[in-house]
C-alpha cells in the first residue's frame, strides 16, 4: 500500500492540464473517503447480516483492490514515461547504468534537499494525525462516549465521509486560484471551527452535521496535497519524494487511535444514565487542535510552487536529476529557461490548449525552433 500512493499520485497529476490540477488532486485524494464511505455502507449493511462477520469488509477491499490493479493494467503507460524510455533506449541506456544514475542522482538530491524533506516529513505527520485522529476512533466515540448503536455509528461515519469528498473536491478546485498553502489554511481553520459541533452535543443529527462540516475541512485540506507535495517536490523525484515522506508522516500518526484511547483511560465522563465513561470527545477536541496547530506552523513555513510544470524535468535515471530546482518549472520562470532545452515538450503537448498556453509563456516557438 505504501508503494501505491507516490506513484498514483504522479501519474494522474503529470497527465492532465496545469490549471486542472487542482481539481484533479482533490478528486484522486478522495478514493481515501469513498473507500471509507462504502467500508462504512458495507459495514452497516452486510457484516451485521453476514455469518463471516468483519471479515467481508477485507474480502470486499480485496476485491476492490484486486479490480484497481486490473483497471490500471488495461490503461496506457504517460507519455512522460515513454519519452524517458524512448530517450534511455536512443543513448543506449541499460537498466544497470539507469539504476546507478537513480542513486547517485537521489544521493545528490538528498544532500542538497534535505531540510525540504524535513519539512515535508513534518507536514505529513501533522496531516496523517489529522485524519487518523479524527477518524480511527469516531465510531468508538459514538458507542462509547455518545451512546450510539453500531448501526448509527456507522450512518454518523458515512455523512462525515461524504463531507469529507465535498471539501476535497471544493478546496482542491478552490486551490488552483487561491494558492495551495492558502486553500490548505483556510481547511485547517475550517476544521477547528466545526470541532465544538463535533464533540459537545448529544444527538445524532447534531453529531452527524459536526462530523460532515469537521471532515470537510479534514478532507478539503488533504485535497491540496497531492499536487501540493508533487509541486514542493524535486521534480524528479516527486514520486518518491511525496510517497515516503506520506508514509513516514503516516508511520509517525500510526498511534492516533492509541493515544486517543489511553487518553480515554485517564480523561473520564459521567453518561446521562450515571455511568462512569471515557471522555473521548475532549480527547478528540484536544488532540485535533494540537494538530491542527503543528499543520498550520508548518505550512506557513513551507514554498508555494503553484502551476509548476513538473512533468517537464528529468527523469531520476537522467543526469543531473538530482541538481533540479523545482521553481525553474513554474509558471512566470520558464520563460527565462534556455531555449531547446526541453525538445520534446512539442511532441508531449502538441494539443491546442497546452500549445496555447505555452505560447503565452513567451518560450513555446523558441523550444519549437
């Protein structure tokens, strides 16, 4: 799974239009909630019913899974891949003399990246304790704390989950005019103002709006980071680069739900019938707000690279890879770039709009001479 995510992530973002990639992010970004949201229809509409019990849901993700994999065997490999290929096989590249430049180019990279990789480490576990904090234990919450039945838990979780694609979607698109760093700070002061809606009342109504409005911000901020991270990143290394630094993030948030059930042990409540109870929702309310304090540190402090046309650098086999500076790809600073020196953008964007676009960069007739 943690070989997945970089990898998707490149290859949907590399191969649509700068100005949709936005959009584009927040609707990748929220497979995350959908798988979630139907784990959650499966979970209130079949396992109750069902003699195997919790184990349909892995059956059915692996079905899932299995009909992913199959979906993505049937598509064609980006054209960025096969211009590396073509461009490999034309200086008579073999896959040793690829994977020795892959290393010593990602060397460099690391040497002269390395605070950039920090931060994008930092960023991840802030956004990873986000959406584990405020997730992996919600539907304890509801049973323990709240009161609620499994099969109202269950429906509370499907309502935040649709929230949850409704910001992706919205703060994603939003991002492509605002700025990514912009779109995700309004999410994450979103997302603190719905926490006392969250975990104050008692109803399920109540409950459930708090739950859609909290994982919108949730959600709607996760929908920058695709692009956010692919665009932060050395270009060449976006795949690998956002991927690991995801999973480290996500490897350093892996305790949320433990952390939050210990605090439980500590912080106690009294329910409406007098019985003594886990106070999970101050729990919740003091951990997301801590979270959401580590996230926004960090990315105040970190670059804005929005429009940067990353899908024009070096592959991480190429030499001089790891040397890229992402800002010679955004917008406004290609036109300062050495004429020709990227052929093959004609051949890779020969469509009319990417063509009018370059065009209006100043740089399109001089790379195409």
């Amino acid at each position: 799974m943690g070989g997945i995510w970089g990898q998707a992530s490149s290859t949907a973002l590399e191969n649509v239009p700068v100005n949709a990639r936005g959009l584009i992010s927040g609707f990748l970004q929220q497979g995350y909630a959908v798988g979630y949201l139907i784990a959650a229809v499966v979970n209130l509409t079949v396992v109750p019913y069902n003699k195997h019990s919790w184990r349909t849901l892995y059956w059915i993700g692996t079905g899932l899974s299995l009909f992913a994999a199959l979906f993505r065997a049937a598509l064609p490999e980006s054209k960025m891949y096969l211009r590396a290929q073509a461009e490999a096989k034309s200086r008579g590249d073999n896959e040793a003399k690829k994977t020795k430049v892959f290393m010593k180019e990602l060397w460099a990279m690391l040497k002269a990246k390395w605070l950039l990789a920090a931060w994008a480490i930092c960023l991840m576990t802030g956004f990873n304790f986000l959406s584990h904090g405020s997730q992996d234990l919600f539907p304890s919450y509801l049973t323990a704390s709240k009161g609620f039945t499994s099969q109202n838990s269950s429906k509370a979780t499907i309502i935040a989950n649709c929230g949850a694609v409704a910001g992706g979607l919205i703060v994603g698109y939003a991002s492509q005019y605002l700025g990514r760093r912009l779109a995700i700070i309004i999410a994450l002061l979103w997302t603190g103002a719905f926490i006392p809606l969250w975990i104050l009342p008692s109803s399920f109504g109540a409950l459930s709006a708090g739950a859609f409005m909290l994982q919108m911000g949730v959600q709607g901020a996760w929908g920058c980071i695709p692009i956010y991270l692919a665009e932060s990143s050395p270009p060449a290394y976006r795949s690998t680069f956002g991927g690991v630094a995801y999973q480290l993030g996500n490897m350093a948030s892996s305790a949320a739900a433990q952390i939050e059930s210990k605090g439980g042990e500590h912080w106690r409540t009294t329910s409406a019938a007098g019985k003594d109870i886990p106070d999970y929702a101050k729990v919740q309310g003091v951990l997301i707000g801590v979270v959401i304090a580590w996230t926004l540190i960090f990315t105040l402090i970190g670059p804005e690279q929005k429009g940067s046309h990353f899908e024009e650098a070096k592959v991480a086999y190429e030499e001089g890879a790891g040397h890229e500076d992402g800002k010679l790809y955004v917008e406004g600073e290609m036109a300062q770039r050495p004429v020709g020196e990227r052929a093959h953008d004609v051949e890779m964007y020969g469509d009319k709009h990417q063509s009018e676009h370059m065009e209006k960069e100043g740089d399109f007739k001089e790379r195409r001479q």
